[in-house]
C-alpha cells in the first residue's frame, strides 16, 4: 500500500490563510501528487486536486457531508441545518426541493427581473459620476432574487438586507472582526425569513403559488413533517445568499471583457459566443477554493487508504486550472468551450457530478444571469474604464478586484 504524500508542519491553516487559492496547487506540484495530506484546523485533512480525484468526491457511498464543513463557515457562510450538511435520502429529498424551483421558465423569470433592474439603474447611471459596479450589482440581485423568492423587500430595507448578505458571503475565511460582522448578518438575516416563514405558515402573508418562499414554507421532509423555521430561513438564504455572490463572477466579467477586448466585439457580434464566454470567466477566476467532505466508510484508493472520517477537501479551483484537463490553464480562452460541453467533473467551480448530488443548485441561474449582464455591459451600454485597482489577489478569499470595478460616462448605445 502507498503512503499519502504528507505536508509534515504541525497545522497548515496559516498557511491557507496566507496562500489562498493556490494552497493545495503549490503543494500538488511539490510532491508531484494529486493527493497529500496534511493538518488543517487541527484536523487531520487529505487535499485532492484532478478529474480522478472530482469524480471520488462526489461518489456517496465512499463520502459524507455531515460534520465535515469548518463551523467558522457554518456560522457566516452556510449557516446550520441546511441542505449542504445532509446525506442519504434526507438531501436526495432536500435537494429535489429545490432542484423543482430552477426550470427553464422560472429562471427565465429570474432573468426578466435581473433585466428590468438593469434598465432602471442605466437611467440613474447615465449622466451620473463614477458608478462601482459590484456595488451596485448587490443591490440589484436583492431586490430580483427577493421578488422572484416571494420575499417582500421594502425599499427602505435594500441596503441592509444587501449588506447582510455581502457579509455573510466575504466572512466565511476571515478572522476578527470581518468573521463577527458575518456571524451577526447571519443572525439578522435568519431571524428576518424566519420570522417571513412564520407568516406564510400563519395565512397572514400571501406567498404566490411555486414561489420558492411558498414551497419552502410548505415543504415536508421524508417523514411529513414541515422543516423548523430557523432551517427554512437557511434554506431561503441558501437561495437569495448566492445569487447575491453572482455579482463577484459578474464582476470578474466585466474585468475580462475590458482586458479582452476582442471578446467584447464577439460576444457582441455573436450572441452564442455569450455561453463559452460564461464558462471560461466561472474556470478561469477564483470564487470557492475547495469543497470539503468526509470519509464514510475506508477504502483505497489508486493503493492510497482513505480512513473513516477523515475530512477530504477537493481543490476546485485548482481542478479549474489542472493542466492535464486545460490546455495553457492561466489563459483565458473562451474558445476552449465553443464546441463541446463543459465535462462535469472538470469544470467545478460550483462543485462537480450530478445537481442531483451536492453539486450547486444555483448553476444554472448563475450562468443565466452572467449571460444577461454580458448582453448589458456589451450590447445595451458604453462606458469608460478610469485607472483603478483591478488586481485579483489570489491570497484573498474570496478573491475580488480591490476596486469593485468602477465605470464612468455611462451611455446607451445608439
Ligand atoms: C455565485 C456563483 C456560485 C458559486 C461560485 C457557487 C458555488 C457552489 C459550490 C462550490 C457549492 C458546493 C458544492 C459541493 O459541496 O460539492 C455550491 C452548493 C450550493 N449552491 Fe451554489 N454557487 C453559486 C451560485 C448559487 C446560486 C445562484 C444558488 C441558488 C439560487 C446556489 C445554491 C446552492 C445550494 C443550495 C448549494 C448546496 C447544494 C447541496 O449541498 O446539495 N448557488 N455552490
């Protein structure tokens, strides 16, 4: 049997913190493995990077997500309860839960609301001063995801709920006070669809038929019963929490349309060049590093023992930039996906295998509406691109331009 390459420090969770993205990669390359092990918040940790190792992970007779995300990011990222943390039967019935919220037609409702958005803001933005793209994004992907949800979201509230959710988004890493200020949106924003739930249950708020609030508040486990409210609260953040974070990869295509001109001209041109356009942005930049798992039962592995329990995190982004999977990895080449599909253990940065396995319920309306910002920002407006700080810092996580993309002389084409 063959021993695990191992990283032989004490712990390495300084060393993620310092190295960000590129942590496991660099240690991959050192040991010429795609497998090592090492110590990460005190637990004992095997990294995976690669096809082989994507499509072990999400195998779930061999791994289990009960007790295997750090509660840091419990208490800011994900919360507690929700459909990330459950095995067997009771995710399969989750998940299908939400998987019914995400057909074509509701997306495309997603998308119309996204599109009305952007055509009230143009009209504040044009003759407007410098306008921070990322910050506005947030606002905008509130309100549609909270109209779409069936969440009621009064005017007054944007700002906060939107910071909430921000928060919760960019805290999940951190340390001191970034970590708390995330905990306490946590707190808020589940006390808030909580409280939401609580009235639809009651018969005091209307929630329109299969909107994601009505069918949330109604949904019954496997074994009949409603879920508590906090957990419908999670779940409901589960839903307007990341397609709030749609706004970085937004963000990030904005930087590749100005860095590729070329590529502004074509998906200009070409409206089915918008599709591998998406794609490439969502390989090619950093969002989640890793996705993480634990061992259920032992088995070996390529002559590697995998232990029970043992917690198991797979590199996405670094599956994202294998370079026996992606010719010149570190380029951004669209083209990579013009005439063929994405491979869904390959292309994983909203995790890998089937939507109906952990892999992300959102993907589908993440590229929608990345595919609707592309059309605006290339078809429905001009703008200048001032000097700014526009450095993505792959130590960062999550990683975003310092700047949040800021834009100026905001016109309608013609
Ligand atoms: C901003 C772009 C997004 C990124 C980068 C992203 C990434 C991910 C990743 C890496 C996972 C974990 C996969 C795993 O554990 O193996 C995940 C899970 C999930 N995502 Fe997303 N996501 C995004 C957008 C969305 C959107 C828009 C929604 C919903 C509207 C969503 C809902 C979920 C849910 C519910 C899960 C848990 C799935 C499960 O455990 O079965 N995500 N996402």
């Amino acid at each position: 049997m063959a021993t695990i390459p191992t990283d032989r420090v004490p712990d390495s969770t300084l060393a993620l913190l310092r190295e960000g993205y590129r942590y496991i990669g660099t240690r991959c390359d050192r040991y010429g493995s795609d497998v090592f092990q090492t110590r990460l918040l005190l637990r004992r940790t095997i990294c995976m990077r690669g096809r082989p190792a994507s499509v072990l992970f999400y195998d779930t007779e061999r791994f289990e997500r009960a007790g295997a995300m750090p509660v840091r990011v419990q208490w800011t990222l994900t919360g507690r309860g929700g459909v990330q943390s459950l095995d067997g039967a009771a995710h399969r019935d989750r998940k299908a839960m939400l998987m019914s919220l995400m057909t074509p037609s509701a997306i495309r409702h997603l998308g119309q609301l996204f599109d009305d958005e952007w055509r009230a803001r143009i009209s504040v933005w044009e003759g407007a001063g410098p306008v921070v793209l990322y910050r506005e994004l947030g606002r905008m992907l509130t309100r549609a995801v909270c109209a779409w949800a069936g969440v009621p979201l009064a005017d007054a509230q944007v700002t906060r709920r939107t910071a909430d959710l921000h928060a919760m988004i960019g805290s999940g890493a951190a340390i001191g006070p970034v970590h708390w200020w995330g905990r306490l949106a946590r707190r808020r924003g589940e006390r808030w669809l909580a409280e939401v739930v609580d009235q639809v249950r009651a018969g005091t708020l209307p929630a329109p038929a299969g909107s994601a609030l009505r069918v949330i508040a109604e949904y019954r486990d496997t074994r009949g019963r409603v879920l508590p409210r906090r957990i419908a609260a999670v779940e409901l953040l589960n839903l307007l929490r990341p397609t709030v974070a749609v706004g970085r990869f937004i963000v990030f295509a904005a930087l590749a349309l100005h860095d590729h001109p070329a590529w502004r001209e074509r998906v200009r041109e070409d409206a089915d060049a918008t599709e591998p356009f998406v794609h490439e942005v969502r390989r090619y930049y950093p969002f989640f590093p890793a996705a993480s798992a634990r061992v259920r039962r032992p088995f070996e592995w390529h002559g590697y023992q995998f232990p029970r329990g043992r917690r198991v995190l797979l590199d996405l982004y670094g599956t994202n930039h294998h370079p026996s999977l992606w010719p010149e990895p570190e380029r951004f080449r669209p083209e990579r996906f013009a005439d063929r599909r994405p491979d869904a253990y390959a292309l994983v940065p909203q995790g890998g295998g089937e939507h109906s396995g952990h892999r992300c319920a959102g993907e589908w309306i993440t590229i929608e509406l990345m595919k609707r910002a592309v059309t605006n920002l290339t078809s429905t407006i001009r703008y200048d691109v001032p000097p700014q700080d526009l450095a993505v810092d792959l130590r960062r996580l999550p990683a975003l331009p310092p700047s949040g993309f800021v834009v100026t002389n905001v016109r309608r084409t013609a």
